[in-house]
C-alpha cells in the first residue's frame, strides 16, 4: 500500500504539471512560423490585410488572425485541465489511504475529462496544421525577400504544430496512468479488507 500512496501521490503532482504544460503550450503556439506570418500583415486603414497575395485556394498573412480563437481555445482548456488536477487534490486523492465516492468521482473527472479534451485539440490541431500547409509560402517568401535583412520574416517550421501531438499525447497517457492507479487502489483496498475480515474471524474463532 505505500507504493501505491506514494504512487498516487505523483500522479496527482503529474496531473498537475500536464496541465500546466498545455497551459503553457498554449502560449507559445502563436510564436514561431505563425509569429513570423503575422509580421506580413498590415494596417489598411482599420484593416488588417496581407502584406503579399495568396494564390486562389491558398492562405494568406491573416491565417495568423484566423487562428487566434483555438489559440484562445487551447488556453482555456489548458486552464480546465489545472482546475480538474486541483480537484484531485482538494478531494484527497494525493494523500488518502482509502477512495470515498468523491476520489472516484475526483479521478474520473480528471482523468476522462483529460483525455476527451486531448483528443478534440488533437483533431483540431490536425485541421490548423493541415491549414497551415496551405498558406501560400512562396509568395510569402518573395514578399519577405524584398525586405532588409532586419526586417524580414519568414519561416515554413511546423514545430509548434507537432509538439501540439506530443504535449496532448503525454497528457492522455497521464489520464491513463491515474486511471490505472485508480484500479490499483481498489485491489489494494479489497486486499486489505479481505485481510481485515480475515483477521475477524480467526480472532472470533479462538475466543
């Protein structure tokens, strides 16, 4: 049993910190290659247009504006993933010998709520990438070619874009460990229970 508490103990300190590794994910996927696309848009008037033109088909420098609200999207659930962590503390599961209906219920939320909002960014994070793929880099490149050297941005990188996979995959894999913690609480619990009752009736026996 205190393998398992110790255990559990890291998995909540690991829910915790996927969280907050989303959270901070979502802060920094508007840098990089989209950074450097929104350096190609401009004020026309009250505007925002694109420095450069698209082929037709093609995505232009406000694709960066376009992407802004799953920017926002990834930030909010990276703080529902925070919040969900923090349950598992307030309801003990960190520290508790024993799960009550409230651990259980705790971890469920955590860990199913996780890994659903992992799968729908991931989904999501695949349609943006594949969007991404479509902005119009040649024209972009030849616009950025014309500047000075300090002045020019450009950058084709998709690795914010796959470490998107990476940091949502590590999350899932974090829900299933608590889940699989959960499982192992319960052999546990009914292990001792057995042992308990066990204990019981030998004790009743001899008297």
């Amino acid at each position: 049993m205190k393998t398992q508490m110790r255990f559990q103990k890291y998995m909540c300190l690991a829910m915790l910190l996927v969280g907050a590794l989303s959270l901070l994910y979502a802060f920094f996927y508007c840098s990089g290659a989209l950074s450097e696309l929104g350096q190609a848009i401009k004020l026309d008037g009250v505007n925002r247009v694109s420095a450069f033109t698209a082929a037709e088909g093609k995505y232009d420098a406000v694709f960066y504006n376009d992407i802004q609200p799953f920017n926002n999207l990834l930030m909010i659930m990276g703080i529902v993933m925070i919040l969900l962590a923090v349950v598992l503390y307030i309801t003990g599961c960190n520290k508790r010998r024993n799960y009550y209906i409230s651990n259980y219920v705790a971890t469920g939320l955590c860990a199913g709520g996780d890994i659903v909002i992992s799968l729908i960014l991931l989904v999501m994070c695949g349609t943006w990438h594949n969007k991404f793929l479509n902005v119009d880099f040649e024209a972009w490149k030849a616009y950025a070619d014309k500047m000075d050297e300090s002045a020019r941005h450009f950058s084709d990188s998709q690795l914010w874009f796959i470490l998107g996979y990476v940091v949502y995959a590590i999350v899932i894999v974090a829900a299933i460990l608590l889940i699989l913690n959960l499982v192992w609480k319960i052999l546990l619990m009914k292990g001792e229970k057995q042992l308990l009752n066990g204990s019981a009736l030998k004790e009743g026996g001899a008297v």
